[in-house]
C-alpha cells in the first residue's frame, strides 16, 4: 500500500502543471489506498469529496506545484478529521472515585488496556487505583485481571463467583468510595460480535456506575466492521473517547479515521504492544502518516519551499531550457540537496524511498559523496566549470588532486553531470522545464 501511494505521489509530484482530472484520476487511487488501509467505504468515499472540494480550489493554481498542494491537502484533512478537536489524551478522574468504563468487543484488548491506563494513572498521576472486571463469561478474565494488577501494583477487587455484572460493578463502587480510591476501572465482557444481550448488560452497568469515562477499546487492525462497533457502542451506551489497540502491528490505522469520521468521538489513546507500558496518547499526524505510508512527504514540500528561492529556479530553468547546464548548475544543484538535509533526509522522506536508503548508502550515495563532488568541482577553473569538455587527462589529474582525490572519482562525476545535461536538454525540449525544476527542488 505505502508502495502505490508513494507512485500516485511521486507520479504527482514530478508532473508538473496538473489539470482538475489529473486531480481526480490520483485521488482514486488514494481512495483506493484508504481502503487498503482498512478506511471503511463511506468513510473514504466521504473524505475523497472532501478533498476533491478542496483540492480543485484556487489554492492549488497558487502552490508550488499542484501535485505537492494535493499532498498536503490530503495530509492535512486527514490531520484535521483524526484530529477533531480538544484534548485527547487528559482522562476525566475529578470528584474521585471517578469511574471508567472500559467496552468493546472479547479481544479488542479491554483487560490489557485497563490496566495500562491504570498503571499510567498510578505512575504519572499518583492516583489511586482499584480495577474490576466485571466479565463473568470467562472466570479466567477475571483472574487475567486480578494477575496483572499484581503485576503492576494496583489494586484489583476481591473476585466473588456467582455475581452479575451490575453487582460487581455496585460492588466496585462501594470499594472505591470506602478505600479512597480516585478511580475506578470497569473492565466490562466482551462478545465476538454485537449483541442485544451484550449491549443491555452494558447499558445496565452504565446506569448503576455513572462513569466520568467510557472508552471504547477497538482493535486497530479491524476496518470495516470497527465502525459498526463504533456506531452501535455510542448509539446504546454512548462513548467519550476511543482507545485504538494493536498499532504495533501491520494494521495502517485505518479504523482511526473511521472512527473518528463516523462517531465524532475523539480517539485518546493507542496501544503499542502487550506491555504494560505499550500505550500511548494518540496523535493525529502519526497515525496520518501511518494511513497514507508516504513518509513524511508533507514535511519535504515544507522544506523546499523554505530553502528554495523562486527567483533561483526561474534562472535556473531558463539556463536549463536552452541546453545550458553546466558544473556550476550541478553544484548549485549538490548544494541544495544538502541544504534540505542531505540525501538521508531527503530520501527518508521520499514516500518508497527508506527502503532503498541502505542499499545507495552501499552505492556510495551520501552526503560524504555529495561533499566529495563539490570539493572536485571547486578546484576546477572557472573555464573548466562552464565547458567540462576541456577535462584532458592532465588537467583531470590536477582536478582530482586539488579535492584529495582520484580521477576515478572525478570521472564519476563528469559522467553523471553528462547524463544530467542530456535530461536537461530533453526536458528543455519539452518545455515542461520550469515545473520540472520546481518538483525537482
Ligand atoms: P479483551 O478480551 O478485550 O479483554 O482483550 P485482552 O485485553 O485480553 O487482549 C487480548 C490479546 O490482545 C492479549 O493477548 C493482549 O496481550 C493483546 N493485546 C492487547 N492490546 C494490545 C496491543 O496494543 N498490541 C498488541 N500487540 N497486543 C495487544
Ligand atoms: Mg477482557
């Protein structure tokens, strides 16, 4: 997935001037991208208009280049939609004991999610803490939970065979006022699926325990139907926050979006492995990031606009447009790259590009390299620079012993340089130069 965003981007992204189909034509494929990151189906469809709305908008004919716009357009709402607003992660545990209800469906990860916020709240906030579990289905929930509190060091109520769910919670809260607790976890029973008897039993817990909190518990690998558990958990006993479990794993987050897109409740926590200490405030941009797997193209359109002058590349571009591009254009160019943080960061950002960061790193393709090329070009004549056509054998020797190198070295370099002309020239042709320039950039 991460793979055919990078194309659609990197397809936008050198293109140059792009017409309102062009527009259309990639945010298919980014629509299919969200799907493939398990984006429920009107969710995506949704969020695609939106973006198209945008997108076709008189910001894009201003930008850098359309294609960039488009990105950050796409970054951005998604940004904004798994954002929401307020903040996400404080937990409301005023007028103690403050109960929390944990729901969700069996293994979305309630038991484990209870007790690391409980471990959090012990650890950061000093706070009090007694859990309960309140899934009478499985005896071995209960001790599940009983062992992790032990194993963390919260308190966890007496197991009593034989209750009901609401009387454990009754129960629960009876013990939290008594022993001055500040906050009461109840982790409630699952189901595999949404089920009438579920939900009444949940909604009958609700209505004896009062909770500050309940916080859905879904797993981030599940797309399609976590919006269905989403919307029927809200609908019947309405949720104040969402806590995505599993990111650790292969899934892309998907269900974030939905989620959010569909319950309007704000997501406040992921978890990030089966350690107690595996759970961390959501944040909106890394999971954006996440959804598209593009890297952090976002940042790279940022940077060039910062270090990138306009006045430079209208030079540039005419230079290049008659065929000129000489070794001095190189190392303006050279330069640059280093200025936007060197072929590691620029590759690191590059959507598809990480991969093959160590395999040019084997190539000898690095900042070391990139230095290497303008020490060489520095020590040419002036002459030298403008026509590298009058590099005769000693002349070349002189060159690479100026930079404290072999001539190997420089040969390298006059042959890329050649290869980088002739792009040049074709590009030219195509008078696609200036924009091409730009993306380049
Ligand atoms: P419950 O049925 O909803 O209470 O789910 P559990 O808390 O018992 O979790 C089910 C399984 O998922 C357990 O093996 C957990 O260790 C695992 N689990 C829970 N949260 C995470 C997470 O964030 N990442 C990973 N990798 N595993 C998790
Ligand atoms: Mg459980």
């Amino acid at each position: 997935l991460s793979e055919r965003l990078g194309g659609v981007f990197d397809r936008l992204t050198k293109q140059g001037a792009l017409t309102e189909a062009d527009v259309i034509t990639a945010l298919r494929e980014v629509r299919v991208a969200l799907l493939e990151a398990d984006v429920s189906l009107p969710v995506a469809r949704d969020f695609i208009k939106r973006v198209q709305d945008k997108a076709t908008g008189a910001a894009v004919t201003k930008s850098i280049t359309p294609g960039q716009m488009v990105v950050k357009i796409v970054h951005d709402e998604l940004i904004r939609v798994l954002a929401g607003d307020g903040p996400a992660d404080a937990l409301k545990i005023d007028n103690p004991p403050a109960t929390i209800l944990m729901v969700g469906l069996q293994g979305s990860g309630k038991t484990t999610t209870t007790a690391k916020l409980a471990k959090r709240l012990k650890d950061k906030n000093g706070k009090r803490v007694l859990m309960a579990s309140l899934d009478t289905n499985r005896p071995a929930a209960m001790e599940q939970l009983q062992i992790l509190g032990t194993q963390i060091g919260v308190d966890t109520l007496p197991i009593v065979k034989g209750e009901s769910a609401v009387q454990i919670a009754r129960r629960a809260k009876t013990q939290g006022s008594l022993g001055g607790y500040d906050v009461i976890f109840l982790d409630t029973a699952g189901r595999l699926h949404i089920d009438e008897v579920l939900m009444d039993e949940v909604q009958s817990v609700r209505d004896i325990a009062a909770p500050r909190e309940t916080l859905l518990v879904v797993d981030g690998l599940t797309g399609q139907d976590a919006v269905n558990v989403a919307t029927e958990f809200d609908g019947k006993v309405g949720i104040s926050g969402v806590v995505l479990t599993r990111m650790d794993g292969d899934g892309r987050g998907g269900a974030a979006l939905s989620m959010r897109a569909v319950t309007g409740k704000p997501i406040r926590f992921v978890g990030l492995g089966e350690k107690m200490d595996a759970i961390e405030v959501f944040e909106a941009e890394r999971v954006a990031g996440r959804i598209l797997g593009m890297g952090d193209i976002v940042a790279l359109v940022e940077k060039a606009q910062e270090t990138f002058e306009a006045e430079q590349a209208e030079r540039m571009a005419k230079r290049f447009a008659k065929g000129l591009f000489n070794m001095n254009d190189l190392k303006a160019q050279m330069e640059q790259m280093i200025k936007m943080g060197g072929m590691k960061g620029l590759m690191g950002m590059l959507p598809g590009m990480a991969k093959h960061q160590a395999a040019a790193a084997e190539a000898g393709i690095d900042d070391k390299m990139l230095k290497r090329q303008i020490a060489l070009i520095n020590s040419m004549t002036k002459k030298e620079r403008a026509n590298p056509d009058l590099l005769a054998a000693s002349r070349k020797k002189r060159i690479a012993a100026g930079a404290g190198l072999d001539v190997s070295d420089l040969n390298r370099l006059l042959k890329q340089h050649k290869q980088m002309a002739e792009m040049m020239k074709k590009m030219g042709k195509g008078g696609m130069m200036k924009q091409a320039i730009k993306s380049m950039m």
